[in-house]
C-alpha cells in the first residue's frame, strides 16, 4: 500500500487518486471501489454517485480555487491540490483560502509533484497530509517538517505572527 | 541599525542547515538539476558562465563594519579578492564554489547576515533610499518599515513560489522630483511613506512598476494606506497576483503584466475584495512593535556642532579638487555639523561598483573612525558613510582618495549604473562593463564632466535590465544581433517621482561606436541647452529625441565615408 505523511507521520495511504487519462471523460470514467480522491470536475459531474459512498474526496488543479468547492466542504473528508510542478505556487494560496476564509477542518493534501524541500511551506498555509512524489524517499522528507524552529509572519500553522508571541 | 534576536538568529541558522542539506544531496544526485534551481535561487546562488555567482542580501543597504571585514574575508577565502555592489545594494560575489556555499552562509550568519530572498520567483531583498535616517528632505526614517516588510517576506510560505521575482521598495523623502532615490515607480510594489494632516504616517502604494522586457511606470493603488494595514494589504497585493499572475510566459509573468491586463480598477477591486477578509487581522501591526523595530534604528551619539556651509569648508581649504569632491560627494545632513560622504566604486581602474578586499577592510575602518561604524550602499552602486562630522571631511577625503574612492564624480557621466553583462552573467547578451570602462575613459576630463552636470548613464547587458537603462538618462542595453553584441541606446529616461522611461533613438551600434554616439550626445546637449543650468535630461525632454537621433546617425554615417575612405 502507498505510504503518505499524516500529521508528520509515515502512514499507509487508504484512498484512491482518480486521474483522468487522456480521452478520458469526469461523465465516463470508470470509479474504482473504495475510498476515491477525483478530479473536481468528476465530483461535479457525478456528485450523487459519489455521495452514495461512506466517504468523499476531491482534488483541485493550479488553476481551480478554493471558492470552486467552498459550497461542499460537508460532504467531503479529503480535499487535495495538485502540485503538476512544484515551482507551480498557486496550491498555497488555494490552501490558505481552504483553511482561513472557508473553515475546511478535513484532511487537505498536496498531491503531484510534492518534494521534500517545499514541505515546510505546505505545512504553514495549512496541508496536514502529503503525498510525496513516489520516486523520493518519503523517511527522509517527512524531517522537512522540522526545517525551522521560528518562523516571522502569521500563516494557518500559527495564526499569530511572531510580533505577536515574541518574549524578549 | 536593526540587530537580530534569538529568534533572527534561529531563523537563518537553520536555513544554513537546511541549504547544507539539499546542496549535499545535489552533489549526491538524489536532487535534480531542475529540483535544486529554485532552490539555490532563493539563497542567491546562480550558476553562471564561469563559476557560480552568490548574492548576499544587505537588507535596504544597511551594514556594519563588522559585516563589511566579513564580507572581505569571504571574498578573499572562497573568491577572487573583490566584491561586486548590485543595483539592488546587494553584495555578489562572482567565483564561489557551490560545495563552499554553505560554509560561506554559515560564516554570514555570524555576523548577523544571509542571502535569503536575493534570486529567485519570491519576494526579494526590500530596498530604500541610501540616506535613510539622516537626509533633511525625509518625512519619517523608512528603515522601521523595511525592516518590518524584511521580517514579514523572510520565508513567507504562502509567496515562495510566484509567477516571477517581486521587488518591494520603500522611499520617505518628500520635496523635489529627485527625492524619489529609490525609485519606487519601477517596483513591482513601491511605497511612499506619507504623514497626514493630524501626523499619522501611512503609505502611498504603488504597484505594477518594472523595468524588464516590458518596462512599466507604475501605478497608485492606494492614495493613503494606514501604516496599521502595511502587512495584511501587501498580502492581499500577492496573493491577488500569486492566484492570477501568468504563469505560461516567463516574460509576462510580472504582476505588471496583470496590472495592465485586468486595468487598476479591476485589480484594485480584487485586492479589495481579498482584503476585506483580512483588514484587522493578526497580520495588523501594532503600536508597540513597530516601537520595538524603531527603537534599532534611533540616532547615533551625535555631537551638538555648530554648523558649518560646506562652501566656507572649500573656501578654507582652497583646494580645487577639495572642492570639487565636496559639491558631488558631500551632502547636507540633518544633524548641523554633520554630513553624508558617498565613496565611489567608479574609480576608472575597477568595474562599476567592484570592490577589493583591501577596499572594504578600509571603508569598514573609515565606518568606525568617522560614521559610528555603520555604512550603506546604494542602488548607483556606492558606499556611504552617513554620519561624518564636516570639520574631519577634509582628513576624510585625504584618506580615501589615497584608496581610489573619492572620484568626485558621483551624479556625473563617470558615475555609470552597470550590470555585471556578459562577462559574468550568463542571462547577458552582451558586456557591459567594458562599454562603461570605455565612456569612463572617454569623459576622463573632469572639468568637461563639470560642465555637462548631472546625468546618470545606465547600462544593462540584456533585457532583465539589472543596470536600470530604461531610467538612465542615457541608456544603454546590450542586444544580440545574429550571435554579436550591439548597443542600444535611449535617451531621456529618469528616476524619482516623475520617473520617465527612455526612448530609443534608433539602430543599434557597435561596441567600438559606443563611446562615439555619447560624445555626440553631449555635443547636442550643450549645443541645444538653454542654459548651464539646463540638465541633460531636462534639454532632452524640452526640444524632443530628433535633435539628437540626426546628429548621431549623420556622425555615424560620415564616420563609415572616412573608415571606406581610408581603408
């Protein structure tokens, strides 16, 4: 079974990532059993299908936002955004939205091209599970976690910034 | 000037273990080429043609003489002998070895300094003006604010990974047209501290400037922003841009480039929007720490002097090149009896803004014996010692001349902007450095440099425009022309509140025709200005760029009649 970080640990992952391949459709495709991760448009599409399973999760591209599912975060578990490229940093925003503006409490997971050397930053605007890039050693990125024992600005980690908290 | 806590401390600590750790498994090959480039970016590492090149942040301009003989140790252990002062008052060094990278950043954070932020898609070193604290046309000391933004964009995780670099410049002098030393219209957010009829200090918030491929003036968003809401409308600003910015063409992924497309309206809505959220979040700064940062920044021990001209100071001493050095390098202070020297790194013998080893460990013992051991740079590539008494000016310019920094130059033709070009850079499409060695000894008289006044000349080896040529008021860029380097020239170009993007006056030239296309736009100046009075640029902007377009290509034509004739 693939392995994700969950709350800074190492942990079997239980859900599916549905990806549309190419010529497939969100009206079409083929769900596979269990505890599924679609694509926004397949949840859009073929939302009480889903809604008959015990449980939900859907993931937004770089270029969907966080308003695109704000309406159905109570009936999901899961909501992820793909990183296509790392470099790509709209995801953070997105999670930052997720969490602030819309109150998601779920599980919010990066998925894609998700490194070691930007797990830090994903960590602070709010994603609490990260599916690491499959090819990386996942024992070596979840201390990444830890890169920084202060941090300046306000983010979802810590809703306060340090000129609020600082002793002297 | 701002001294770190144990928190600073820890912060750029650990960031010199985490960039030890992914530089070790770069060379161990378990981080790609493409996976350690962003990376290495946000610390100023770029690889460049000959070795890698690494800039080190000098936040606003700000260093110590103790940081100053740090960075020359640096340079002399790990690199060849000199440093390199940017456009942006940071330090480059041109010849590290990437497996020495992080030692050096080690050895930086000893002394309280990093090179956090200086490249990459991120929020860069914030810059201000070089007289911060001590000019008399200042409405409030912008070093708190910068400071305050440094602190805010150091490792903000939500804009690490923008569509393209964000410059942040803070300028608080009010007054005349050239207050403006920081150039706030050309920043992707440019902030002009303001006070209010009842004293409250706010800013004017300008977005969507650039220079680049694309050069843009930029734009007000917000007439008067509430020094409270400095941070939580800033975030707003990027994330706006962060969500919309374009992603799929590097060269229009500035956030001028969305400013221009959605209209200022329109962007001013969403931002706006964005900020209704958040106005009067934690984000909102309180009273009592920007009393915390302020209190870095109070004034030195100055004495209480009497003043003295700095005409009466040249009179006394009768000494022309005295003089001469006075009313380019000297400027008037807030502090009576005191005044502000610029050392410059225009010395014909080095590279526009070099600097040796030796220099440096010599300006850092200037920083003590006469400016309470602090120093600046500045974005014409300068040192400056802001706190110097004028009864010592005259032992002052006796001891730096002796060290070839008191070219007394500063604002005239000598005193170029110039990028590092294709010599070191490897982003260039041509050099730079020798176009501006080549006009340096060209205008080598100074009582001709005299007569022409002030001009800045600015040279960029490509279009990133690092030497800030569209605001030269002569520019010059480095253009590749089928695998050769030619030169564009434009005229016209300035800084400051009414900045001014220059217009190019035709075809390219050659590198060797360079120094001949000035000299024939300075003959056209002086010819055409109405008075000596008359600046360059303002001759230029009052009788129109065709003057001087004819006299150049008729020059250059008969110039090919003699080379033919001749030959």
């Amino acid at each position: 079974m693939p392995k994700i970080i969950k709350h800074s640990s190492i942990v079997d992952d239980n859900w599916t990532l549905v990806r549309l391949a190419d010529g497939e459709s969100a009206e079409t495709v083929q769900l596979p059993a269990g505890d599924l991760i679609v694509p926004l448009k397949v949840w859009q599409a073929r939302r009480a299908e889903l809604l008959a399973r015990p449980q939900r999760g859907v993931w937004l591209a770089p270029d969907e936002v966080a308003q695109d599912i704000a309406a159905d975060l109570d009936k999901l578990q899961v909501v992820a955004v793909d990183f296509p490229q790392f470099a790509d940093g709209r995801g953070y925003s997105t999670a930052a939205l997720l969490r602030g503006r819309f109150g998601w409490r779920g599980e919010l997971r990066a998925i894609g091209d998700v490194l070691k050397d930007q797990l830090f930053y994903l960590q602070r605007v709010g994603f609490d599970a990260y599916a690491v890039r499959a090819d990386k050693d996942i024992e070596d990125a979840v201390k990444a976690l830890n890169d920084f024992s202060e941090t300046y600005q306000a983010a979802v980690d810590e809703p306060l910034p340090l000129f609020r908290r600082r002793r002297a | 000037m701002y001294r770190y806590d144990h928190y600073d401390q820890a912060i750029v600590d650990d960031r010199v273990k985490q960039f030890r750790d992914q530089t070790n498994r770069y060379l161990a090959g378990t981080l790609s080429e493409d996976e350690f480039r962003p990376l290495r970016l946000q610390n100023g590492l770029y690889i460049q043609r000959h070795a890698p090149m690494l800039r080190i942040a000098i936040p606003y301009g700000m260093l110590s003489s103790k940081q100053l003989r740090k960075l020359s140790d640096i340079a002399a252990k790990y690199d060849r002998g000199y440093g390199h002062v940017s456009t942006r008052q940071n330090m480059q060094l041109n010849w590290p070895k990437l497996e020495d990278v992080p030692e050096i950043l080690a050895e930086l954070a000893t002394v309280e300094m990093h090179a956090i932020q200086t490249s990459g898609n991120c929020i860069r070193n914030v810059t201000s003006d070089q007289f911060a604290g001590v000019s008399p046309d200042e409405i409030t000391d912008p070093r708190p604010w910068c400071e305050i933004l440094r602190q805010w964009s150091t490792f903000h995780p939500e804009f690490a990974y923008l569509p393209r670099k964000f410059k942040i410049a803070v300028n608080a002098a009010e007054g005349s047209d050239m207050s403006d030393r920081v150039a706030t219209r050309v920043h992707d957010i440019g902030l002009d501290v303001l006070k209010d009829g009842d004293g409250n200090i706010g800013f004017r918030v300008i977005v969507g400037g650039g220079l680049g491929r694309t050069p843009i003036v930029g734009v007000v968003i917000k007439d008067f922003l509430p020094w409270q809401h400095l941070i939580t409308y800033l975030e707003c600003i990027l994330r706006v841009y962060n969500l919309y910015g374009r992603r799929d063409n590097k060269y229009k992924a500035r956030i001028k480039i969305l400013v221009k497309a959605l209209g200022i309206e329109e962007f001013r809505r969403q931002v706006e929007a964005e900020w209704a959220y958040v106005k009067d979040g934690a984000s909102t700064l309180t009273e009592a720490e920007v009393d915390r940062i302020r209190k870095h920044f109070t004034d030195p021990d100055w004495k209480p002097l009497d003043d003295v001209s700095l005409e009466a100071l040249a009179a006394e001493k009768n000494d022309k090149a005295f003089t001469r050095w006075l009313e380019r390098n000297v400027r008037e202070h807030k502090k009576p009896g005191y005044a502000a020297v610029t050392l410059s790194l225009k010395d014909a013998k080095h590279a526009p803004g070099d600097i040796t080893c030796a220099q440096m460990n010599f300006v850092a013992d200037l920083a003590d014996k006469y400016s309470f051991g602090e120093l600046r740079s500045s974005h014409e590539q300068n040192l400056i010692l802001a706190d110097v008494e004028k009864s010592r000016l005259h032992e002052l310019w006796l001891e730096a001349k002796a060290h070839s920094l008191a070219s007394p130059t500063i604002g005239l033709l000598q005193d170029i902007i110039c990028c590092p070009g294709g010599d070191f850079c490897s982003l260039a499409n041509a050099k730079s450095i020798p176009i501006a060695t080549a006009i340096q000894a060209r205008f080598d008289d100074l009582d001709y440099l005299y007569d022409i006044g002030d001009l800045d000349l600015n040279i960029s080896g490509c279009m990133n425009a690092c030497g800030h040529h569209h605001v030269g008021n002569i520019g010059i860029l480095g253009v590749d022309k089928s695998g050769s380097e030619w030169y564009q020239v434009s005229i016209g170009g300035r800084q400051g509140y009414n900045a001014h993007l220059g217009d190019v006056i035709g075809p390219s030239f050659a590198a060797a025709e360079v120094p001949d296309v000035i000299s024939t736009l300075i003959e056209t100046y002086i010819d055409n200005r109405d008075s000596d009075a008359e600046r360059f640029v303002d001759t230029v902007h009052r009788i129109g760029v065709a003057p001087f377009k004819e006299r150049v290509y008729a020059n250059k034509g008969a110039g090919k009649e003699r080379a033919v004739a001749n030959a």
